[in-house]
C-alpha cells in the first residue's frame, strides 16, 4: 500500500478504536487490502481513488456502532459490480456472512431489463429480500447512499436530481421506518439542496440570521426550565439539549403546507433525557405549569408508538416572550432509538434472538411490500409501495376497543378495516367515525374512533371500486387476494370484457380466431398455464392491461405486415372530412366531433345525422350511444365511421391531474408539455385540501396513443397520483 493508504487505513482504525467494543481487526484490513487492490487505478465522480469511497462508507457503518462483518461489507460492497472479483471470491476469502451482505448491496445490472424504472424496482426487490435476512444490507446500503449525497455536486446536474428524487422518495423512507434519524434528515436535506436549491437557501439563510437571537433566548428557557426541575424534582437524573428541525422538515411545512417561517412552531426544540417513563410524564406536568401550552399541539408517543419504534412526549407550548417552541421529553433508551433505531437493537451485537418476535414485527412491512408487488406482478408497485406505506406521515385511529391502528396520512376507512384483518375487510358493509355514519372513502383523521360495521351474510365480499379507493398496498393486496380466490368465474369474464375493451379503445381490430391465438400466446409466456387464469389475473387486478397492450399491439403488427390480403370487390370510400373522419356512404357533409365525448383518432366510433347540422361523430362507448343501435329510437340515423389513417390532425384535449400541491409543480408540467412538443391552450389549477391539488389542462394531441404516452409522462413527475383524459 502507498503512504497515503496506510494514513488512511489507520485513520479508519482510530475511528473503531473512537466508537469502542471488540472489532475484528484482521479482517478488516484483509477486506480494505482487498478493496484497494481490486479498484486500482479506478477513479470516483469526485476524481479521488476509489477507495475513498467505501473506505468513507465503512466510517459511517462504524459511527452507527456496527459490527465488523458490517465494516468488511462495506469497504467490499462495490468490488462485485465494478470489478472482475466475484461472490464466490468474497465468499471463500471473508466468509458466507460478508459475502451475503456485499451480494445484498450488489444492483441488478448485468440481465436484460426493459426500463430504467424496472431495473430500479428489481434492483429494490433485491434488496428487499436480502433484507429480510439480515438487515444489515440495508444499513450498509443507506450509509453508501449517504456518502454519494454528499459527494453529489461532482457530478451533472440531471443526474444530480435523478439521484435526490431517488433518495427522496425511496432511501430517506426506508431510513425513517427503521428509526435511523439522523441519517434520514441528512438525506433528506442533502436530497432538496438539490432538488429546489432557491428554497433551500431561504430556508437555510432564515434559520442563520434568527440563529443568534433564538439561541439567546432558547438558553434563557432552557436555564429556567433546569432550575425548576432541579428544584421540583431533586435526584432525578436529566440532560438537556437543544434541537433545531432540519432544513427538509421545515421545508415540507414551508411549502406543501403553504406556511410562513415564524408559522412553523417546532422549528425550535428543548429536550429533556431522564430515566424513567413516570420521570417523563411528571415533567411534562411541570412544563405545562411553567408555560402555556399551544392546544392540540400535545403528542403522547410513548403510549403510542410511532411504526419505527419512536417513543416521546412533544408539546408546543409558549413563553413569556412569546416564542412558541416545541419540549420533548424521553428516557436514555427512547433517545438512542430515535437516534439510530434498528441500528440500537442490534441482534448481532447485542445477542436478541434471531426469532425474536419484536424483531420480526418491526421488519413485518419488508415482507407486505414485496408480497404486494409480487401479487399486482407490476414492477412499479414496488416503488410506490416504499412511497405510500412507508410515509412519514402518519394517522392514528382507534378501534372501539381502545386499539390503535396505524396508517399513511390519506388512509381510508378500507385501509382501516384490512389493517384490523382481512376478514373485517371483507365483511365490511360500512364504518362509523367516532360515532356517525361515514361513506368507505372517509379519510382518517388522527384521533378519530373508526367502527366498522360487517355482514356474516354468505357471499359477500369487496366491491372491485375498493381498489381505487384503498391507499395502502396492503389493503389492495388483500382485495385482489380475495378475488382471485373467491370470484374465478366472474375474474376470467371480467377480465375477457376489460380486454377486449381496451382493444377496441386502442384501435386493435382482431377476429376471435386472432384474439384466441394472441391472448394464449401471451398468457403460456407469462406463465399461465391456461388462457382463462390469464383472464382472471386481469379480473382481480394481478395483470394492468396498459401493461399487457403494447405486447398484444406488436404481435397484431406482425401479423398485418405477413398477411395478404384476398382481393375483393370494395365500395369507395367517401372522402375523409377536415377532422380526419369518413363517413360511409356520406361525401361532402358537415362533420363535427362531439362535445359529450370528445373522440381521438384510436377510439371506436359512430355517426349520427343530426338535423340541419351535418354527422356528429361519438365514442362508440359514448352514453349517448345506444348500446344496442337497431332498437334505438331511430336506428336509420346512425351510421357507420371511421378514422382515416393516413391524415394526420391535432385535436384538443383536456386531461386532469391529481397531485400533492407542491412548490415547482406547474413548471415540471409545463417541462414535460415543452419536451413533447405540445400547444398547451388553457391551464387551471386549485386546491383540494389536505396538501393535494388539481390542474386541468388542455392541449393538442394528435390520436388516443399520442394522448396515452403525454398521460405516460405526466404520472412520472413527483407528487402526481393520478391523470385522466376529461369527456365533457
């Protein structure tokens, strides 16, 4: 090793022998030997050796208490995917249990994968299940994460904000689930530097100029509140801190919440440390007589748990000078957990059993989130798993019995019931909100008692709407369950009907003898082993459809290009209108597109001759289209249309999006719009409450597939939920 290796491995020594505890220290440098050597002449974004970079990580891993299997994995966590050593190399030279950690951290990168998106969902996955046998893997994997936060600004700037979105909505998650605080918040405000660095300096350039004037006054309180304890509460141990909220969670108050700087009242904080849970609720007590308390601004998470294993008293309360700041109150143990969460509890250090239930209830989420996926067979599910179950937001509601049940800010009372069990679930007729009648799309308050009232009536269920109105995947995991279980004959009828919906909106004209042939083809490639299971995965939501078109679409191509057509005697065609339609039979006649349906190129159509004004052109599915023509009130008045498929027009379109109300929001629309090259004529946008909003848009578009990919980007921008095309 070079003079500069060895300063940096005893630089790494020292910060074992700094964190205390027995380390094995041959193994270690055996595994940073190993990494230096097999990243020669490698070279990071920041232009540094490359081992700097796991050799950082491996501090990090140390700073958390760690142990040393942890410390080899990660100064190896990269030699897998970026050099020629393999697992089988690792496994033979530092042992089975470093070779599954570094295996763990490894990405997917070296199988073929259609997308971006599906590499990032099977690389998660991955993960995910290393996790669930030995959550090291993912403390390994945060701490790498961590160290390329700070290391961000060497590289371009649209990898910059890849990589913060990224760590945003997946990592800072995964960090505040398993209760590693300050990792969280660090990711967190290292991820929004980046994402809206305007807002970030504000924020930052605020908390500095009232930096001196709080801390003066906060030392004041602090001094007081200490002299009263002491006084009150002679021989009871306690430590005082002061705590200043990071610069992202002021920044989601700031601007998700539509708040001003001095609205946000936790900005500022004092934290009292004592020993015991009865020391802690008696100075809660004192502080309410000291100061007086904001109302509804008192937290009890120490009979209430957060999912994370987070426990404190939190009050906001005012002082004499008027300065509204936030008390916590917690023992020594709560305070190390909220620090470093799982990380405090380590099984491996200090000797919890391995089937240790507490343990496993508190990784209990890995495994939902990848059963969840697995059941929607929807990579992305993944991904939005990790976003909504793992929210930092949370409600707490309560069962009439007294218990709490735990749910994402947004959760409705179906979400309520299959957290409670899947068999309340799917008895449930309706629930009560603290004691009134309330519909199933109720959004659960904190605080509210939610009943919920079933049936043992035979043959109840789920209704199939209960998808769209289920937020956590959990609960939407339950539902298809049960339909895939008890409603087979209805799932392969419905999912035949969906299908063949979903062609005729897409333009696919099959026969039944094509439609057989492609969907049997599909469904032996999917693994099915019959075309009715295919059928009813569709039925009960296990198969997305706009998942399976774009298959069906180039297999029905295929088959257009290799066939002959027979020569057949064809009536002419009229001629196409401006609007790219031709009616059969009809030439030279006003066309216009109806308003109640606004038709696209793609859809299936009809005409209807209207009196004075020409052929009025409808969505076959339109409500104003009879479903069965010859028994309409004048059969000879509709007639047959379609598109011509060699013109090309724009038509205009409006589509609604649902979104959390955020600040940047509009550009990042307007940027995708920019991109696809569209005429945007009017925009419009209000609040819904609860942080969301809703923006309509109208634009050109020129066909059903053309609207479909701008929909396709637009539900990629962060904060949308939901997009959909407006019929008038």
């Amino acid at each position: 090793m070079t003079d500069k290796q060895l300063a940096d491995y005893e630089e790494l020594k020292e910060c074992i022998r700094a964190q205390g505890g027995s380390y094995d220290e041959d193994l270690i440098k055996r595994a940073f030997e190993y990494c230096v050597t097999m990243h020669s002449g490698q070279k990071r974004w920041t232009n540094e050796e490359y081992y700097i970079h796991p050799l950082s990580v491996a501090k990090i891993i140390i700073s958390m208490g760690m142990d040393s299997q942890s410390v080899a994995a990660c100064l190896l966590h990269d030699v897998v995917e970026d050099t020629k050593a393999t697992k089988k190399d690792i496994k033979e030279m530092f042992g089975a249990e470093v070779a599954l950690l570094v295996d763990g951290v490894t990405k997917i990168g070296k199988i073929s994968i259609n997308s971006k998106e599906q590499q990032q969902a099977e690389s998660l996955r991955k993960m995910l299940i290393a996790m669930g046998k030995d959550i090291r893997v993912i403390i390994i994997k945060l701490a790498d994460r961590l160290h390329n936060m700070r290391t961000l600004d060497a590289i371009p700037e649209t990898k910059q904000r890849e990589k913060s979105l990224e760590t945003l909505e997946i990592y800072a998650p995964i960090a505040h689930r398993l209760g590693i605080r300050w990792v969280k918040e660090e990711l967190e405000d290292l991820a929004i530097k980046h994402l809206d660095p305007v807002a970030y300096s504000e924020i930052e350039e605020s908390l500095i100029v009232r930096k001196a004037q709080r801390e003066s006054i906060l030392n004041d309180i602090k001094n007081r509140i200490e002299e009263r304890l002491k006084a009150d509460m002679p021989g009871v141990s306690m430590q005082f801190q002061g705590r200043v909220k990071s610069v992202y969670g002021i920044y989601r108050k700031m601007y998700l919440q539509s708040r001003s700087f001095d609205e946000i009242y936790d900005i500022y904080a004092i934290r009292i440390i004592t020993d015991t849970v009865n020391d802690c609720y008696n100075i809660l007590g004192i502080m309410h007589d000291m100061f007086r308390p904001i109302p509804n601004r008192f937290k009890d998470y120490i009979s209430t748990p957060k999912p994370n294993m987070y426990q404190s008293l939190h009050t906001t309360v005012i002082s004499r000078e008027g300065v509204p700041f936030e008390i916590q109150i917690r023992t020594a143990e709560m305070h190390h957990t909220a620090e470093y969460g799982i990380a405090a509890h380590w099984k491996y250090k200090e000797g919890i059993d391995e089937n240790d239930k507490s343990l496993e209830n508190r990784l209990a989420w890995i495994r939902q989130i990848l059963e969840s996926s697995e059941a929607s067979g929807d990579t992305s599910e993944l991904v939005r798993s990790i976003k909504v179950d793992l929210s930092q937001e949370d409600v707490f509601a309560v069962t009439p019995r007294g218990d709490v049940i735990n749910l994402p800010v947004g959760s409705t009372v179906v979400d309520f019931a299959f957290a409670i069990h899947s068999a309340v679930g799917v008895k449930m007729i309706g629930a009560k909100a603290d004691g009134k009648i309330v519909p199933i799309n109720h959004e659960i308050k904190t605080g509210e008692v939610i009943e919920i009232l079933t049936t043992n009536q035979p043959g109840h269920g789920p209704s199939r709407d209960w998808m769209n109105i289920a937020v956590t995947n959990s609960a939407k995991s339950k539902i298809r369950s049960w339909f895939k279980k008890e409603k087979r004959e209805e799932n392969i009828e419905t999912g035949r009907s969906e299908l063949e919906k979903e062609l005729r909106r897409s333009g696919i004209n099959l026969t039944d003898k094509e439609f057989e042939e492609i969907t049997a083809d599909l469904a032996k490639r999917m693994h099915y082993s019959e075309t009715d299971e295919f059928f009813s995965a569709i039925g009960y939501g296990g198969i997305l459809i706009s998942k399976i078109i774009p298959r069906i679409r180039e297999d029905y191509s295929k088959r257009q290009s290799v066939s002959v057509p027979e020569m057949t005697d064809i009536a002419p065609k009229s001629a196409a209108s401006p609007e790219g339609v031709i009616v059969d039979g009809i030439d030279n006649c006003l066309i216009r597109l109806s308003r109640c349906c606004s038709p696209l190129p793609g859809d299936e159509i009809i005409g209807f001759i209207t009196r004075g004004h020409g052929v009025s052109i409808h969505k076959r599915d339109c409500n104003n289209v009879p479903d069965d023509i010859s028994r309409s009130a004048e059969p000879e008045r509709w007639i047959a249309a379609h598109w011509d498929s060699g013109k090309r027009e724009h038509f205009i379109s409006t589509v609604r999006i649902f979104s959390v109300d955020r600040d940047g929001l509009l550009a990042d629309i307007m940027s995708v719009a920019y991109n696809m090259r569209l005429a945007v004529h009017a925009m419009n946008a209000h609040q819904t409450g609860g942080g969301n909003c809703v923006i309509s848009i109208t634009i050109n578009t020129e066909s059903v597939e053309h609207l479909r990919s701008i929909i396709s980007q637009i539900e990629k921008i962060s904060g949308v939920y939901g997009v959909e095309r407006v019929v008038k």
